[in-house]
C-alpha cells in the first residue's frame, strides 16, 4: 500500500536499531502480545561477531571512573559528541586510550554487562516468526560521514550480506 501511495489513516511504522538483547526481553512480548509488527535494524558486527560497538565501549569506560553521575553523563557526552566527528581509526585510537585509563576490558558480554548484550540468531529466528522484519544498519556502526565511498560502501553491503545469511530476507529500508 505505501509504494501505491495509499497508507491508512494514522499509519505507523515502528522501528528499533542495533539489535540489544533487552529489546528482544522487553519490547518484544509486548508487540507480539498485541500483533503490532516492526522492524529492527541491526548492526551485523554486534550482533553476529559480538563486537560491542563503539558507544557502549565508551559508555561502559566512562562509567567505572572514579566520579559522580553527572560528571560521567556529561564526559560521555562530550566525548560522545567529539568521537563522532572523527574517522574509524581515530575513533578507536582514542577509545582503547580511555579504557586503558579506566581500566576497562569490554570485549566479550559478561553478566555484569548484561545491558549490552546483542540478540542471538535464536532470538532473530523467534521475532521473525512473530513477523518482526530486519534491516541493516551497518556492519560496525561507524558514524558514515566520517568514511570514505569504499569504507561506506563496505559498511552497507556487507551488512546487508551478513543479515540476508541469517534471515534470509530483509527490508530494503536501511538505517
């Protein structure tokens, strides 16, 4: 109906990106309680390599020095805000610098980093047949301004690859 420009009235279209586990824990029982369908946009990376992206490496950084809660909201930000402007390999220069200064070793999902475990193709496999549609949302979740034509191209296509392997059929909507 959307590509025939015929949408019913107060259409609405819910989408989620990433692909955390919690969604899947949290948001997901409560559509497939009430039949409402949406589309998760993964990052590939997360969520089949289990590479934590970048913003939670920060995060989870941040959160174990030595300062009071706001402080470390306002430091992730402004660092957050910095990191985003600056290109892969920078990126993660700066990154491992600050989990060096804190002491933090996020490379694999422990309980205590539970917040930030990524779906499983079991997961996938159960919302896909409650209707639940993916998308890709790249490999890595780089911040695209930053790459080149090739480094974009390659984020795009091979998430579209890798998710196409596992749910065999994917929105043509990209995030």
């Amino acid at each position: 109906m959307m590509y025939e420009r015929r949408l019913p009235k107060n259409a609405l279209a819910i989408t989620f990106d990433d692909g955390y586990r919690n969604w899947y824990e949290y948001a997901f029982p409560i559509l497939k309680k009430y039949s409402v369908h949406a589309t998760m946009f993964i990052a590939t990376d997360f969520v089949f390599k289990k590479n934590p992206l970048w913003v939670d490496r920060l995060e989870y950084a941040i959160g174990l020095e030595n300062d009071d809660i706001e402080s470390k909201i306002n430091r992730d930000a402004e660092i957050r805000a910095q990191l985003k402007k600056v290109g892969s390999i920078e990126r993660e220069r700066h990154l491992a610098a600050i989990e060096r200064s804190s002491s933090a070793e996020f490379r694999n999902f422990e309980m205590e980093r539970a917040v930030y475990t990524p779906l499983t193709n079991t997961d996938i496999e159960a919302m896909k047949n409650s209707g639940i549609t993916f998308g890709a949302h790249t490999k890595s979740h780089p911040i695209l301004s930053t790459l080149s034509a090739q480094e974009t191209e390659v984020e795009v296509r091979d998430s579209v690859i890798a998710l196409k392997e596992v749910t065999h059929n994917i929105s043509e909507t990209f995030a």
